[in-house]
C-alpha cells in the first residue's frame, strides 16, 4: 500500500514583505516618438521634388505609401478628426506645419505642399 504521508508544508511567506519593485527600479513609462515616421519623411520629399501642390493619390503614389494612412500621416482636412488623430497616433504633418493646404489644380478634392518649415525638416531628417 502507498505512504498516506504528505510532504511537509512549505513556510506561509511574510506579508509584511514588500514585492514590488522601490521607485526607482520601476520601468519608466514608453513615451511616444515625437519623430517623424518614414513615410512622413517620403511625403515631405516628394513635395519637395515636386515643388507644386499635389492630392493625396498622387502623393500616394510618389511617395510609395499607403493611401488610407494618409489621413494620419499627412493630416485630416477635418480639425477634429485631425486632432483626435494626433492624440492617439502622433502629430500630422499639417499639425507640425511642415505640409499646408493648397488649391488642388482640378478645383476639387484636398492638396498639400511642403512649407519652408517642412523643408527644414525634411534636411534635418536626411542627414
């Protein structure tokens, strides 16, 4: 028949032990980049090269990104969209004024095109 014996109880810890981590040790919180993002960065360049306003398809296009972040990477023409998604993303880059609005050649739609602001900071992201 089996040993009906059980092994000794291990000690009950002390609860007046402290277990987490003194201040100092804690993970400080991630803060988000203030940076800009590479497709920032190519939107920026495109507008540059091409030194005139362009809609969103064609800075799409020229700048090799996605379509749909544009709202979030160039800037919703909407101010409350817009705001809502500098806070949960990062700045857009009308909100950093480095991009403003501009009349579209067809009349029609959004364009944008790089300001003085935004080419300084397309050559401080190069180097």
């Amino acid at each position: 028949m089996a040993d009906t014996k059980t092994a000794p109880k291990a000690p009950k810890a002390d609860k007046t032990q402290k277990t987490t981590k003194p201040a100092a040790e804690k993970a400080a919180p991630k803060q988000k980049s203030t940076g800009l993002r590479k497709p920032q960065v190519r939107i920026l360049a495109y507008l540059a090269k091409i030194g005139k306003a362009a809609g969103r398809k064609d800075i799409a296009a020229g700048a090799a990104c996605d379509l749909a972040w544009l709202n979030s990477w160039v800037g919703s023409n909407d101010d409350a969209v817009r705001a809502k998604n500098d806070t949960a993303e990062f700045p857009s880059l009308v909100t950093l004024k480095f991009v403003r609005f501009a009349a579209p050649e067809s009349g029609t739609g959004t364009a944008y095109e790089i300001t003085a602001a935004g080419r300084k900071a397309l050559e401080k992201a190069s180097k």
